[in-house]
C-alpha cells in the first residue's frame, strides 16, 4: 500500500500546530517541520516553535536541529526530510508535514528545479547594490524583473531577493516561470490541507501572538542574538525590528508595531502562494465541528 504524507498549511498564526499535532495522533504518526524559522535552535520565541508539551505529544523533526550559524538551504531541506520520511514510512503508513514557508513545502512534494550557479561578480554587484542604497533599491530590481514572484516571497529577505534577481539575469526568464517546470515524481500519496481564516480575526491573532512573545521573553532573546544580527537567519520577522530599536534608530513602541505589522503582511503573501495550489482542500480554522469532521475522515481512510 502506498504511504500518504498530509500536507498542512497556511498562514501564519492560524493554528497549524494544534491541528496537526491532533492529527498526527489520529493517524499513530509523526510530524516534520517545514517552517524554515525553525529549524535554528537559537531562535525558539520569536519563531514560535510548538511547546515543550505539544512536541513531547507528538515526535517532531527538523525543529532546532541546526545552528544559526550552519549554512542551509532548499535543496538541504529536500534530501533531508526526504530521507526522514523514508525512515518513517518503515513504520508508519503516513506522515503529516506543517509548515508556512511555500519554498520548502513545494520543495519536499514537488522537488526543485536546478538552476544556475551564482556567478560571483554578479553576486558582488547585487551586494554592492544592497550595501549601498538598501533592500529597497533591489527589491525594485526583481519586482521589475518578476512582478509575480516579487508579490509572492518574502521580499524582506535580502539573500532570496538577490538569488531571484540572478536566476532571471542568468537565464532571461523569470524565476517564476522557471518553478512551473516538471514535478518530481514522489513514491508517496500527497494530500493537502489547508487553514484559513477570515482577514480581520487573523489578524487580531497575530497581534495578540506578538503581544504574547513579548510576555514569554522575547526581547531577552533577541538581546542575545543582537551580536549575531549580520546572520542571514536572523534577517527575520520578530528580529529585525527589534534590532532596529537596539541600534538606537527607533523607538520601542515602533518594533513593536512593525513586527505586528510585517507579520500581518507575511500572512498575507504566504497565502497568494497558496492559493496557486489548486490542490489544497482549505478549512475555517474557526469550524471545530468541520475539523474533527475531516480528522475522523482521514483516520478512517488511512
């Protein structure tokens, strides 16, 4: 029988976790990560990793297994948690996969594209760029060169913006063409399942989410990670803004806010890359009775 591996996603604050943690116990399963913000075992509030109890609940993989200091990438992520459901499916007959970062999860159920190699004195233009005249100036360089990626990503992140902007320069075409190529085939079912919620609730959840960082100790840990602040890892919702105010540029109340505010806004470019996938089946994260429906549904079909 072939195994099946149930993808949940959505966007931020959703309540991913809960509902995948109950739905591993349903199916006698395990979960994997695929929430690029968490893997780093540094950076456990401001990443909003499950709790001490929900993990002990049920096993989950690639949470805090590398340091923010290692290098890692898609293609890391691929090979790895391919090879952790391989293990996984010699005792189970499915696995469940949460996550919001789409990179990843289109990674592990389609594969990856293989693009070109980064060209050094192209990389030294773009970080000249960037050095110089800020993300801004090149994050206006790929939303000329690819509007439909530029409106997806997390225009945010410097690194992804500049490996963008080199895939289309390197090969004339926009990098989100290049994803629509041929999926990998995969030896297990996927299924997949989504979690949404009306605009104005979401949002109120991710403000009281911030709030709630705030109580658990966020600014002491971003206090310890400030000397680490030139990390790509950190150069992240929840860090850079508190950086910010920890370089005398803003005040306070300011980081506060606009972590609240770019939250919001990774929600919502998280769920234009969703909804691309015309293959997720999307379910209120406000209906309890419409979820237990489709938790006992799985269970009774695995």
């Amino acid at each position: 029988m072939q195994k099946t591996v149930y993808f949940v996603v959505g966007p931020t604050a959703v309540g991913k976790t809960v509902f995948a943690i109950e739905l591993a116990k349903h199916l006698n399963t395990e979960i994997i990560s695929a929430d690029s913000r968490q893997f780093y075992r540094e950076m456990k509030i401001g990443t909003a990793i499950p709790s001490r109890e929900e993990l002990n609940d049920v096993p989950h993989h690639l949470i805090g297994n590398l340091s923010m200091h290692e290098n890692y990438n898609i293609s890391s992520f691929e090979k790895e948690a391919l090879a952790i459901l391989e293990r996984l499916f010699q005792k189970k007959d499915a696995v469940v996969v949460v996550g919001g970062s789409g990179l990843y999860l289109d990674a592990l159920a389609f594969g990856i594209d293989d693009l070109p190699d980064v060209l050094p004195e192209m990389r030294r233009n773009l970080k000249q760029i960037y050095e110089l005249d800020g993300i801004e100036a090149i994050q206006q360089k790929l939303k000329k060169l690819d509007p439909v990626f530029y409106a997806e990503m997390d225009i945010q992140n410097p690194n992804r913006v500049m490996r963008a902007i080199e895939v289309c320069l390197s090969t004339g075409k926009p990098y989100s063409e290049l994803r629509l190529g041929k999926k990998k085939n995969r030896d297990f079912n996927i299924r997949w399942i989504g979690l949404e919620q009306e605009r104005s609730k979401l949002n109120k959840r991710i403000n009281l989410r911030v709030d709630k960082m705030l109580e658990n100790g966020l600014l002491n840990e971003v206090k310890q990670l400030y000397p680490f602040k030139h990390l790509n890892a950190l150069n992240t919702v929840g860090y850079k803004e508190f950086f910010t105010w920890l370089d005398g540029e803003e005040s306070y109340e300011w980081a506060v806010e606009k972590m609240k505010t770019n939250s919001r806004r990774y929600a919502k470019r998280q769920m234009t890359w969703f909804r691309k996938n015309k293959e997720i089946y999307w379910i209120n994260a406000d209906d309890n009775r419409e979820i237990n429906l489709l938790i006992n549904q799985l269970e009774n079909d695995k």
